[in-house]
C-alpha cells in the first residue's frame, strides 16, 4: 500500500522546502535573488533544516491525526487489541480442541514497517511480514506471515507452526481488526480483535 498521498507528497515538499529557503534568505539579511553568491550559501542549510523536518514526520508526525487520512494513507495501528481467537484446530489424538481462545494482538509500527505479535494463554507468534493493503472497495486490510510457538509443556500436542492472517481494519464505531487466518498445520480460523491500549503488551494477560 502507498503509504502517503504521492500527488500531494510533492507539491508539499517544494513548498516546505522553498518556505524554509525563502526563511533563511531573509533571516540572513539576502533581499534580492540576483544575489546568486548568497542565496547560494543559504541552499545547504536549507537542506539540512528540511531533512530534519522530515526525521520528525516519519518519526512522529506522521501519526498525526491532522495528517491521516488525506496525506498519509496508512492507518496507525500501533498499541495493544484484545480479542479472540476461533480455531477450527483439532488434537489429532483426540480429534478436540479448544476453539475460542483468548488473546492480545501487539502491533508496533513506524512509518516504514509494522510487526505484530500474538499472545495466548498457551502460546505465542511473531511476524515474518506484514503489511496494510486496501481492496477494491478501499478497505484497509492488515496482512501478515507468522511462525508459532506453543509453552514447551502443551508443544506435544501443540506444535510449532507457520501460519498468515488478514484482517479488516475498522474504524467506527468501535475500532476493530476483524478476519481469518490459516496455517501450515492445515487449520484455519477467525480473529477479532477491539483496540485496548496504546502501550505495547509483551505477554498474555487475563
């Protein structure tokens, strides 16, 4: 997904840029752009004041909401969803299994990279990839490839597995992450998750 508006990105840059050029030129006492020696010294600090605009917007800004939306296309997911896990897995021994599972979805996420991690009572996974897409109706959908870990006392009948998941991104009334996922161990399943906390959970909690 094209993570900020492109036709606007470029008419927003020239004019920062050319604001803080013009700031500069008259800060310095420059009055006249025939005053080519002048104007010239004040280009490299221009740059360096630009770049360091833009560090703060792909640091932080970019969160904003004042920027969501009409410039940066990707919603900010970061914090801690609770929320439930319907597994159509089954023990192979005993052909049962524990379907409606308890778990915290963890997202962290800059403005060049999202990493979710999933935690149950009995397990944990990590993401491999993951990225936020739209569909053709222009739905955001958070997507991601994962490995699994179970406790080392339920990995007999819990082994480690691959999986992937996708989920709707929904904004009202509750904010909310809604989909499926399937696994390399040939389950599959729903997830729903309502957003909690923006801090980051590093475990499973009741």
């Amino acid at each position: 997904m094209e993570k900020i508006n492109s036709k606007i990105k470029l008419h927003i840059q020239f004019g920062i840029f050319a604001t803080i050029w013009i700031i500069l030129l008259l800060a310095g006492g420059v009055t006249s752009l025939l005053d080519l020696v002048n104007v010239a010294k004040k280009f490299p600090l221009a740059v360096t004041v630009y770049s360091v605009l833009a560090l703060i917007f792909t640091k932080w800004a970019w969160r904003w909401k004042i920027f969501q939306g009409w410039l940066v296309k990707a919603p900010n997911l970061q914090g801690t969803w609770r929320g439930t896990i319907d597994s159509t897995w089954e023990n192979p021994a005993t052909n049962s299994g524990t379907n409606l599972i308890p778990a915290i979805l963890s997202i962290k996420q800059t403005f060049d990279n999202i990493d979710c991690l999933l935690f149950s009572k009995e397990s944990s996974s990590y993401s491999m990839s993951a990225e936020i897409n739209l569909d053709q109706s222009g739905n955001p959908y958070l997507s991601y490839n994962y490995t699994n870990r179970s406790r080392a006392s339920v990995r007999e009948r819990s082994e480690v597995h691959d999986g992937a998941a996708i989920l709707r991104i929904i904004k009202s009334p509750d904010r909310s992450l809604e989909g499926e996922y399937w696994t390399s161990r040939k389950s599959t399943g729903e997830m729903r998750f309502r957003f909690e906390s923006k801090s980051i959970a590093e475990k499973f909690t009741e």
